[in-house]
C-alpha cells in the first residue's frame, strides 16, 4: 500500500509533488466560509508547484467558484477550476448532435457549462429534448424532477433519450452541518423511472482526467473529504490521494474503507501538508506509526499505546485492518480506534 511501508521514516507530504488538486466541499469551504487553516496552508504550498480545484458541486460557474476562492485568499481563475458539469459536456458530446436541445436539471453552473458548449438549453419536456443534464442546485424542487422523469420515461436501450448526471454524492458539506446532495435527487427520479445515471464527475474518471490533462501534472496529489468519490475516483485514475478529516467521511469511515477507497494518506486538516508524514513500521504482526501501536488479535483490533497523536492512532488501526484484507464487521474495534476528536481542532 501507498500509505505505509516496512521501513520507519517519514517526509514532507509535498516533496516532488508538481499540481495539489483539491477538492472543495468539505476541503477547502463548508458554505460560504473556509475550513479553518485550508487557505494557509494551501497558500503555502503554491512554492514551486501548481494548484487546481476539482468540484463536483454543479451549481455554480467555474468563474463563481474561482470568485469565492479568491475572496477567501485564495487567487484562483476560472481555469484552475474543474468541475463536474465540464465533464458532463464530455459526455454530452459524444451522446447528441452539436446545438441540440438539452433539458437541464439544475442551476447556473450547469446552464452556463451548456450554453458555452453550445446546446440550447431547456426546463420542459413539451421542447423535445435530445438529452436530460442532472446536477444539484440548492433550488432543484419537485417540479424540475418531475420533468426530468417525463423525458425520461422511455428506457435508453428502447429509443430513450441519454440522461447524464454530474455527480451522485449523497451528501454535501454546508455552514450548518451535513445536508443532501446530488445522489439523493438523482435517486428521486431513478425511482420514477427505473432508468441509471451516467455519471460524469467523481468517482468516475473523465473529471481526473479532465485536470491532469489542462494542469499538465507529472506528479499530481488530490486532496478529497469523501472515500466513496474523492478517494476511490483519484484511486481509479492513478492519482496519489489524501483523506482530509475536516468533511464528510470520519474515522470510523477510514477503517472500513474498501481496498478501492483506501487513500494513500490520512491528514487532520490542510496543515499536515507541510509537516512530516509518518510512514509505519511493521514488526511481529504489530504496526507501529510514531508512537501508535496496533494488533490484529483474530477477530480483535487490539491498541497496544495510543501514542501522542490520535491521528497516528487512526493511521496505525486502518494499516493494521487495511493488511487483513477482511471486512470491518469482522472485527471488535475498540471504541478509542475511531473516536473523532478531529473536527475539533
């Protein structure tokens, strides 16, 4: 695994690193405000290396989404930017006839994405749509779905038409907590109709793609809130990856993560790209990061010193489950393994 290795050492996360890709939901902003010590940090790391932004949110323009970093101290342009929607006309292109009819599902990101491909965009299936668009939009209500299920009634495999969706997280990080995301709506109309979404953004590849090739990345490291798209779809395109604990997914999401989700690091927050990371040293059936120490006992995940860093801890218990190669419900995990302490920092 990428995570740990055999021999006890450690290095600045960032050596040899060329373009951070970030995530921003849960990464860099939850609503209108930073996550605390994001902008610092990834300020700090533009020394000698690029940053970009991939988002899977498709209800703003990249140049709204550029704004917003720039205003929290982050100077950004509209091309640092990569989101969901520009993969979604990827796709798009390859499905339907330039300057044909779309029916869209969502907000201004998604219709100005649309539009600069050079489809004509509308909210009724009365126009004859070629193609049914789906992204979330704080204002997507019954009466858009509602359309979106009316086009899309036909199967595609019967003559339907494509239905491309740019994303499916079920969630999506705002100022007053966890709220639903895309994945909740695209269900909505998945159950009304019994069709799937072609999905654009993470965890699909096209997005990753779409970034290393306009960032022309050598070395490339994403930095993602979630396990299920971030991590698993930066997995699947070959891209180191980094699990920040300041989002969606907790500790206890870290141990049971699948061998596709798995990152390649484990950060507390932004500020632990510039502080060295600790690889694990694995001995007698112990693995050990710093001063963490853990054992795989049969069924029983076994804590043998908690060490000074609870995110040591965490690193130490996922690469001990992690090795087994067995599921999380096979173990009795000790409460202290995923307690979360580090939405607190």
């Amino acid at each position: 695994m990428g995570l740990f290795s055999r021999r006890s050492s450690s290095r600045v996360l960032l050596d040899g690193v060329d373009v951070i890709l970030a995530d921003l939901d849960g990464v860099v902003y939850a609503g209108p405000g930073a996550i605390p010590h994001a902008v610092e940090s990834l300020n700090a790391s533009r020394d000698g290396r690029r940053l970009g932004y991939i988002t899977n949110n498709a209800s703003r323009t990249d140049a709204s989404v550029a704004g917003h970093l720039s205003d929290l101290g982050l100077p950004t342009s509209p091309e640092e930017v990569v989101t969901s929607p520009q993969a979604a006309m990827r796709l798009l292109a390859t499905k339907i006839a330039p300057g044909a009819t779309v029916l869209v599902v969502g907000g201004d990101g998604l219709v100005h994405e649309l539009e600069k491909a050079g489809f004509v965009v509308t909210r009724s299936v009365d126009d004859a749509p070629a193609a049914v668009v789906q992204g979330f939009a704080p204002e997507v209500g019954w009466s858009q779905l509602a359309e979106a299920a009316y086009a899309l009634a036909l199967p595609e495999d019967e003559g339907g038409i494509p239905w491309i969706a740019t994303n499916t997280d079920w969630t999506i990080p705002q100022a007053r907590g966890i709220a639903p995301g895309n994945g909740t709506l695209v269900s909505a109309v998945h159950t009304a109709v019994g069709r799937l979404a072609t999905v654009a953004g993470k965890p699909e590849t096209p997005i990753f793609e779409e970034a290393v090739a306009r960032f022309g990345a050598r070395n490339p490291l994403f930095l993602g809130d979630r396990l299920d798209t971030d991590i698993l779809g930066a997995n699947r395109a070959g891209i180191r990856s980094a699990l920040v604990l300041t989002g969606i997914d907790r500790p206890k999401h870290v141990l049971a993560a699948p061998s596709g989700s798995q990152p390649t690091f484990i950060l507390e927050d932004l500020r632990d790209l510039h502080e060295p990371y600790p690889e694990a040293e694995v001995a007698g059936g112990v693995v050990a990061v710093r001063g963490a120490r853990v054992r795989i006992d049969g069924p029983d995940v076994v804590i043998l010193d908690e060490g000074e860093r609870p995110i040591d801890l965490l690193r130490a218990g996922a690469k001990a489950i992690w090795d087994t190669g067995r599921a999380i419900y096979g173990f009795r995990v000790p409460e202290r393994l995923y307690a979360d302490p580090f939405h607190r920092r």
